[in-house]
C-alpha cells in the first residue's frame, strides 16, 4: 500500500513537470506571436510540428494535432509490428484497433521511436488496449512502448462526470487510482491478483457487488463479489 502510495506521489511530480512543459510551449508561441513588438497581433495556426537534430518528430501541437509520418499510432503497419503480437489473436486486436482515437486537441510529445510518451489534450486519445468509457480531458503518461502508464482526466460517462487520477501496470491494466464520480462514488482502488481493494463510499447500488445498502468503508472484491467489507460501522 506504501509503495502504490510513493508510486502516486511520483505520478503527481511527473505531472508537474508535464504542465511546466505545457506552460515554456504556451509562452514560446506567445513570445512568437508578439516578437514585433505589436499586441494586437495573433498567431493563428492549424497546428505545429517539432522535430529533433536528426529530423523526427517529436512534439505535435494542433487541434487537432498534425498527422505525423513518425507517430506509431497512425500507422497501422507499425501498430500491428509493436503491439499485435502481444495478444492471442493479432488480426482481432487489429480489428479493434481500426476503431480507436488516436487524435487529440493539444500536444503529444512523442519517443525517438515513435510512441505516445506524454499527451495533453481534449480529449486525449484511447489507450492501445481498447476504448476509453467515455471522452477524457487531461493528461496521460505512457510507458516507451506506447503502453499508459498513468493519467489524470475529467471523463464524460454518459452525461456523467468522472474525475479520475490513475497509475497502470504493464501492459495498460488498471493498478491504482483516485477518483470522484457525480454519482456519488468517491475513493481509492487497489487493483491485484486475486482480490481488489476500494476504500471509500458509495451510494446504494453503485458498489460492483456491494448490495442495495450504501456503503463506506473498505471492500475486498474478487471479481464482481465482494468477498469481505469493513464499514463505517466496523461489520
């Protein structure tokens, strides 16, 4: 528990470093913009590409962002090369990827390789795993196989707004995570082999498991079922 705690502190510092990132951008087109000295001047533009010494790109900037030859997510070829493999049936896993986004309003900065490393936007794309639930606006972290590792998002669920902050396993899977629902849901989950841990309350029925009864406390689940729950009144 100390440790997904120290994992999540680190996840927030990570984080600031990503909206200092976000802020020099955002200053170095103001500065762009405003270089003749005459305020009423505006930059517009569709969108903007950075590249590095060797001329891959490596920030992409637009609203969308712009299409990029480098961007592993945009190239089926290369998506299926990095990531197919990984589960039982590659040309299924294809067959699901054609229906993910990979756009984004905001910044990507993108790996010398090609992968996602760091997204800002609204919404931001879905993982490689699969769809999110909802549109997300925020930020999301991902590992140098293109893989999301963490993220921090107010997600759209049907109407319903989700305010969550995540830290992933290997492979995109769900380890801990931070969230408020307007529901009513607010907590932490802990996610493990072969139990999962919420700490927190929830309003009756909202619970996977958890009976009509509204809950606070601490629920052990296997699965759907919750397995063991200590409550607010220590049953």
């Amino acid at each position: 528990m100390e440790h997904r705690i120290a994992e999540l502190e680190r996840t927030l510092q990570w984080m600031k470093v990503a909206l200092a990132l976000v802020v020099v951008l955002l200053s170095g087109l103001v500065f762009t913009a405003f270089r003749s000295g005459q305020q009423e001047d505006v930059l517009r533009v569709r969108g903007l590409v950075v590249t590095d010494e060797v001329g891959r790109d490596r920030i992409l900037i637009g609203a969308p962002v712009p299409a990029s030859e480098s961007r592993v997510r945009t190239d089926s070829d290369k998506a299926r090369a990095a990531w197919a493999g990984r589960f039982p049936n590659p040309d299924q896993y294809m067959k699901y990827y054609r229906d993910y986004s990979h756009a984004t309003n905001g910044i990507v900065v993108l790996s010398e390789d090609g992968f996602d490393r760091l997204v800002v936007g609204d919404p931001v794309p879905d993982p490689n795993i699969g769809k999110r639930i909802g549109p997300s606006t925020g930020l999301v972290i991902n590992d140098a196989e293109g893989f999301e590792r963490s993220g921090y998002g107010l997600l759209d669920v049907e109407g319903e707004k989700r305010v969550v902050l995540g830290l992933d396993s290997g492979g995109g899977t769900e380890g801990l995570a931070l969230f408020l629902f307007d529901n009513g849901v607010v907590g932490m989950s802990v996610e493990g082999e072969p139990y999962s841990l919420f700490l927190g309350s929830a309003p009756a029925g909202a619970l996977p498991g958890g009976g009509q009864e509204p809950f606070s406390g601490l629920a052990f689940s296997q699965g759907q079922e919750v397995v063991r729950a200590i409550t607010g009144g220590g049953q």
